[in-house]
C-alpha cells in the first residue's frame, strides 16, 4: 500500500483540508493519507479550538486514514523545527510522498529556493546574523538574507518565502533533504481565506482563523457552516454541549497570568523561547493586564513576532522548560490519535518496518517527550474546565486511539 | 506611651478576639495594642477567608491599634518559626509585654515547662528524635518528648504542650527567650470554641473555624451574627458583595492542581516543606481527584499532620522554594497595615528607636520576603476573582496602611 503524508493543525478542519486531503490523494495515486497533526498546543502558540480527539475525528472523516500527534516540543516550535519533528514522522512511518499546501503550488522554484541557498550556506547565514543584529524578527531576517541571495540570481525561479504556507514547505523539504528521506514533495495551491472556488463540490473554503473569529464573536456556527464539513459541525456542536467552551487565549489567560505572578522573571527566564530580558516585561505586563489582549499589547514589539511571543507563552503555561528542550532533539515515537480501517491496514502491514516505535497506549511507554504532550493535554483540559469541572484529566492515558472508517463518516453527511 | 503585643489571624476577627485585645490591655495597663497579624495564607496553611486589608480593618475596630503584617515565610511557618517571626516584629517595636491566649490560662505552668526543656535538652532532643523515627508526626513527636522529660518532674505544674494554643504560647515564650527580648510574657484563658459566656457583655463566643464553617454551609451570616463584632459582619457582607467569593481551599484547588500538574513530581521536590517522596503522591492525586477534600483524602497519611500538608500546598501555590526560604532567616522589615489615632501617636514617638526598617510603602523598600508577601497577595486575589475579574492584583503597591480609630469604629456600632 502506498502512503502519503500530510502536516496539519485542522483548528477546526475546513473545507480548504479536505480538499487538501482529496488533492493529495490524486497527486500522488496514495492509498492511504498520514497526517501528523499538533496536539492541543499550535504552531502559532496558542491552544487549539478543540482537543486533539475531536480534531483526529474530524480528520477521519474527511479523508485522512492515520493521525499521529506531533509531539508538543516540536508542535509548539518555529518553522524549521515544526517542519523536521512532522517529516521525521512522516519518514519513520513509511510515506513514499509528502504533500503540503502552498501559496505557490509548484514544487520547481521551492527546489530551486534549496539548492540556491545550499550553495551559499556562508553568505546566507552571515546575512540573517546581521540583519537579526539589526533588531528585527528572527523569520525576517531569513526572508531578508534569502533575498539577498536570491538577487544575485534573478534568472532562477524561486519561492516566495515571505509567505507562511511557502516557507514551512521550504522548511519541510530542507528537512526531508537534511535527514536524507526519501520522500518525494508535491505541493498543491493552497484555498486560502476568502478565495471561493464554485467547482469544488459547490464548497466554499475560508480560513480556520476566520471560522474561529466568526464563531468567537457570533457564538454561533451559523455563519461558517458552509465552510466547514458536516462532520466538524457536528463535532464542535458536541464539543460545546459538553465543555462549554473553546480553547483560546482569553480562556487561558487566568493560568497564564497566575503562573507569570507565582514564578516571577528569575524563573520564566528558564523556560523554553524566553530570551534575555523579555521575562521582565512579560511580568510587568501581567501584573497589570487584565486581559490577554490588553497583555500582548504590552508585551509586543518589533524585535519578536507575535507569534514568538505566543510560543513563549505556551511553554509557561505548560511549564517547558529549556532543559527539558534540550534532551528531546529528534522524534522518539509515533503516537497514534486514530485511524480508519484502511489506515489499519497499512500500518499492520508495516508494523515490523516503522523507523519509531508506534504508540497506541501512552502506559506502556516511558519517554519525557511524551510526558509532556500528556502534561500539556491535562494543562489544556484544566484550564478549558470551567469552575471544578476537571473530569477530563488524564484523557490520554484512558483514551484508545479513535477508530473510525471512510464509509460510516460519509454515510454520517 | 506602653505598647502591648498580640499575635492574631481574625479569620475573621470574632467576639473572642475583642475580648483577647480588652484582657491584654487591662491586664497590662497598656495604652496600645499592637497586633503581629499574618497575610493572606495563615498557619494552618490556608488561605485566608477575606483579605489583610479587610482583617486589618476588623482590628482597627475592635481594639487594636496597630496592625503589622507576618511576613509569609513565618506566616505559614510551623510553630516555632511563626512565634520567631511574631515575637521579633513586637520587640522590634517596642512592644513592654505581650499577650497571648492560652488553654491554660496561667503564665507559671509555661515559664516551668520551658525551664524544664532547657534543662534537658539533650534528652528532649533525642526524644523527639526517636518519636520521629517511630513514624508519628513532628507535632507529636514533640509533645511526646515533653512527656517523657515531664515524667521524671512530677512536682513541677507545668503547661499542657498538647493543646494548640498552648503549644503556641510556648513557642513565643521561647522565642523571647532565645531572641534575649525584655518582653514581659502575660496569658489569658482563651474562650474558644463552644464555650459561651454570658458575664462578657452578654455577648456570644465561637471559634473562627466554627463561624467559617457555618458561613461556607448556610451561605449567610445569620447564624454567626451573635458570635462577631458589628464591624465584622459589615466588613465581610462588603467584601462578598464586591468579591462574591471567599477565600477556602476548595476555591483555590483549580489554581493548586493546575500547578502541580504543571511542574511534576521533580520540580514539586524544590518547594518549601515538600518532604522527599510526597511530592509523587501529590502528584498522583491532582492527576486523579477533582475537589480539594478527595485530594487531601488521597494524600494526608499517619506521617505528616493536614496542617503539614496544606503548607506544603500553600507554598506550591505561591511559588515558595526551599532556596527562596533558607535567604529568610529572621523578619527584616516592620510592614505596617494599619493604624488608630492612638497607634500613630505611639509610632511617631518611637519612630527612631524601632528595631527593624518601618514599611507603609511597599515600593520604597526592596527585600526578597516582602516580595514574597505581595506575590502571595496576588496570587491571593488572582485565584480569589471569578473569570476574567482581577482587579485586585498589585494592591499592596497601591493600598496605603488603613486609619481608623477606635472612636469612629465605636459609633458605628
């Protein structure tokens, strides 16, 4: 059976997903679809709208055969980082392709973009220590040097790397390069926000941070319902009848602000993304923000990306600290979150040749890096719980990976 | 002017507190009363069920003059240490004697069962020792060793060292003692706890406990009217009016079992009081129990006392390592919450003779134990505040020492 691999983060899974799903399927002639997907904490540094079981259900319904959970540490990471822990999985798992979405859609100039800066390794890195010296955001000064580099060179066809969905495709590819995978990359064009393509099945695609907006301020779905598939309506229906609330940073802020308040600067500064000084004014601005929003508008500035300090936050929330980054420098593990019966298939036929040990029940399984994706789970179920409603402790270790097939999904819509 | 110290909590301040502050100042002749009173998490390692302001407020109502603040690391201290910290603020300020309630009622029974430890400390020490060994709790331990030494003396009357107040008093006898203060120690029977007495102003007594209890059970204060000064009950319908929460353990467990599950058994290891091989247990029941009361049912043991284990847990809650602990050996300042006219009198007089820095600013001084005393305030009133409202972090920066004075507290009532 021949698989292809997927990167995902399905905050809530839309209709752009399942079409990526469809298209990497066709491209790659693909029995089965492999996504390696964040668990409760994303890439942006923020907790996901909904767990990471109501996601994989999500998944499983709408074209995926397998999800496995991108451990936390490379979840939570910047791009290059994100990129190597999810090909690794990707790679160990057996996946002959991978297929990302991209503003570009051409796998050519993103080809280009790595051979290119390859053969100037030197100038590019001194070029992106200089212009962080300059006191700009650390994915700035990447996007400056690679133009730099690219400028003496206006012949070759290259990616634009200053657009996000180009530049985690240029880091999965570096990736795929830099362990030595065989994986082949395809990229299909990417169904961004507001773009409306009446040929796919009559569905409308918006972005999962404008369904989430929309929900978050109309307290509804009515609005994204033809955006989204009937599978992640239904599942977030059933979600907000059980917890009766949705992850974002507003809900957290409570936790987050106390543990700031209870830790202070001299151990903030320990933990993982926190650079030197920033620990003061994170403190400062939690002393006297009632908000998160308010917060983040104290502690942003030119030298870090929201996004960086986003991450930041995460790892205080879930108290990951630098050391503990230190000692989990590759994927150890494939966690399985759920498959369909095809998935099933291919990974019984593959059990004896996986590259990492595959995980079904977290017990049996001692390792830090999967510590602490059930450390964060438990922190995001906590925090998601309102008043002393914290009955969804320790999901990970009672809950079995989610079997769910193709037939029954469709036959669900 | 003669200055005569009390050691209190007032949580919340009751008909027996006013009679304690009346007794301590007719016994002593003194013109002031001067009350050492802890902040927002008490000895028994709890949070306090309304804040030091609104304690403070309640004393300045009821007979004390003066209000200082014990600084958290005594505050939540076990005996001996609380009656340290205690005795040393008093002698720091003057105070000719100082008063304490007592099982016993007498002072000769304490001063005879100090003389007598002294006398054989050798023997105490290893007694206490082997109790230790034997498993029984630090507290038992040492009254089990006084027995023992007591035995050999049955001629001498001495005091009964199992009775929590008692056990108390002795302490702050012997802190006198080793501190080498000139402090006269003076006694009063304590009216405690179901003990009614019609002759004190036809007014009724009960314990603080029993009046939080029966508050936190009935949701009212009718049934605890009787028991608490006018004052009190204006204070506390105030406070739950703008507050509508009150301070308990079961309010604050959701910020204790985030914590925990948070930092792990190994980083648990770092906090003060968190004896080798608890902190596993602690663990283990955050990750299963979902009220404070089943938690502690999983953890508390034959080897540690509740109050042992809820300090423990005070101090996760606020942060309070054992580093942080051995840098704050003896009180360094004299924070000052509030005061009568008459206290103002006393403290401009003394004003140059005081033994410690006079604090009514927090941001003029800079000491690790203060530093601690207003991040547990704002831990205090982070976990107190109900959603999104904190509103109340940072007071200590911005709350100025209280003045009342006993006239205009009077005709209030």
């Amino acid at each position: 059976m021949k698989a292809t691999g997927i990167v995902v983060e399905y905050n809530p899974l839309h209709n752009g997903h399942v079409y990526h799903a469809q298209q990497a399927r066709n491209a790659t002639n693909a029995d089965v679809i492999i996504a390696v997907m964040s668990g409760n904490f994303l890439q942006r540094g923020e907790p996901s709208f909904v767990d990471k079981w109501t996601r994989t259900k999500m998944a499983l319904a709408s074209g995926v055969d397998i999800v496995f959970e991108l451990p936390y540490r490379f979840a939570t990471s910047n791009a290059p980082l994100f990129a190597q822990g999810a090909v690794e999985l990707l790679d160990a798992v057996g996946c002959e392709s991978f297929c990302f979405g991209s503003e570009d859609g051409n796998i050519e100039p993103f080809q280009n973009s790595l051979r290119l800066i390859d053969r100037h390794t030197v100038q590019y890195e001194s070029a992106v220590k200089n212009a962080v010296a300059e006191g700009i955001s650390y994915p700035m000064a990447l996007n400056k040097a690679y133009k730099i580099i690219q400028a003496g060179h206006p012949e070759i066809p290259v990616a634009d790397l200053s657009m996000p969905n180009n530049i985690l495709g240029f880091h999965y590819m570096a990736a795929v390069q830099s362990i030595g995978s065989s994986m082949e990359a395809v990229t299909i064009k990417r169904m961004g926000a507001g773009y409306h393509d009446d040929t796919l099945d009559s569905q409308k695609i918006a972005s999962a941070t404008g369904i989430r907006k929309s929900f978050f301020s109309t307290e509804t779905l009515d609005e994204v319902s033809d955006f989204i598939p009937q599978a992640t309506r239904r599942l977030l229906i059933e979600w907000d009848a059980e917890r009766k609330a949705f992850g974002n940073w507003d809900t957290f802020y409570p936790y987050l602000r106390y543990i700031i308040l209870r830790d202070g600067p001299s151990r903030l500064r320990s933990i993982a993304d926190v650079s030197e000084g920033i620990e003061n004014l994170i403190f400062r601005a939690a002393q006297s923000h009632d908000s998160f929003q308010s917060f983040m508008d104290a502690v942003k500035s030119k030298r870090y990306t929201w996004t960086r300090i986003q991450r930041m936050l995460t790892h205080i929330l879930t108290g990951f600290t630098k050391e503990m980054r230190s000692k989990m420098e590759k994927p150890s593990y494939l966690r399985l979150l759920g498959m369909t019966n095809e998935g099933r298939s291919y990974l019984s036929g593959r059990k004896k040749n996986l590259g990492l040990p595959l995980i079904s029940k977290v017990a049996s399984f001692s390792d830090p890096a999967l510590k602490m994706d059930i450390s964060a789970s438990d922190i995001y179920a906590l925090a998601l719980g309102k008043g002393s409603d914290h009955s969804k402790i320790g999901l990970d270790y009672v809950t079995s990976p989610i079997m769910e097939n193709h037939f029954s999904s469709k036959s669900f819509k």
